[in-house]
C-alpha cells in the first residue's frame, strides 16, 4: 500500500472511533475510579471510568469532549485495555508513549489494533497531547489505585 493510501485508511479509522466512540458512557459498580485530566492547549477534556478488579481491568468507559484526536484515542485505548492486566495495560501505555515520540515500538497488541492509526500523530507535536490525554489519565488512575 503506497504512504498515501495508509494515510487516508488511518485517517478512516480515527473518524470511525470519533463518530463510533467505542465505551463511551460512565460506569455504575462501586469501586470503580473516575479520572479527569484536561489538555488545555487544545480544550480536550477527558473524564475515564476505570473498574479494576483482582488486578485486571474489567471495565473501562470514558466521557468528555474534544477534537477527534483526543476522543478517538480514548476509544481506542478503552477498547486495548478491557479485560488486561494492569501491569499490561501500564506497559502498552509506555510503548504508546514512545510511538508518539517517534521511536521505534514492538508490540503486537498496539500494531495489530486501531491504535497503530494514530501513528502518524507523532509528526505533529501539537497534537501529541490530545492523543495521548486518556491514556495519561488511565496511568495516572492505575498508579494511584496501588497506594
Ligand atoms: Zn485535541
């Protein structure tokens, strides 16, 4: 597939997940963690409904506004992250990381999922943040529930 062709499927899918948002909603069970976490440069604002039990995610969902960047990576990561354990979903979250930064990555789970569309975001440091919003919030949910 020529670059331009990749793009434009990439650029599909991302549309998909904005207009299709995958786990958008709350979560009711007790128990479950609410993040919020802001990227103010861009005016994305995301709150991420974690449920995690015996060290695994089971239930991920989020709401929030944003720009198409912001709330299809929350769909994407939620989707990635159900049903993983947390120390998985920490790990996926620091090679999504490094992808964002530019650097080379290996890992099946993000190659073969939507999350590889995202890709290309790492060309624009403006955006970076936006993607990379709920994972944060995810990180930052997962880290203060070991306390
Ligand atoms: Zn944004």
């Amino acid at each position: 597939m020529s670059s331009n062709n990749l793009e434009q499927l990439y650029r599909q899918v991302i549309m998909d997940h904005y207009k299709n948002p995958r786990n958008k909603g709350t979560i009711d069970n007790d128990g479950k963690m609410t993040i919020n976490m802001n990227n103010p440069t861009c005016g994305d604002r995301i709150q991420l409904h974690l449920q995690v039990e015996d060290g695994k995610i089971s239930d991920a969902k989020f709401t929030g506004e944003g720009c198409s960047i912001s709330l299809s990576s929350a769909s994407m990561m939620t989707d990635a992250v159900k049903g993983q354990d947390v120390d998985e979903a920490m790990h996926m979250s620091h090679v999504f990381s490094d992808m964002m930064q530019g650097k080379d990555f290996d890992d099946d789970k993000i190659e073969e999922s939507d999350i590889a569309a995202l890709e290309g975001v790492s060309k624009f440091p403006a955006r970076i943040k936006c993607a990379t919003l709920a994972w944060k919030a995810m990180e930052k949910g997962l880290s203060e529930d070991k306390e």
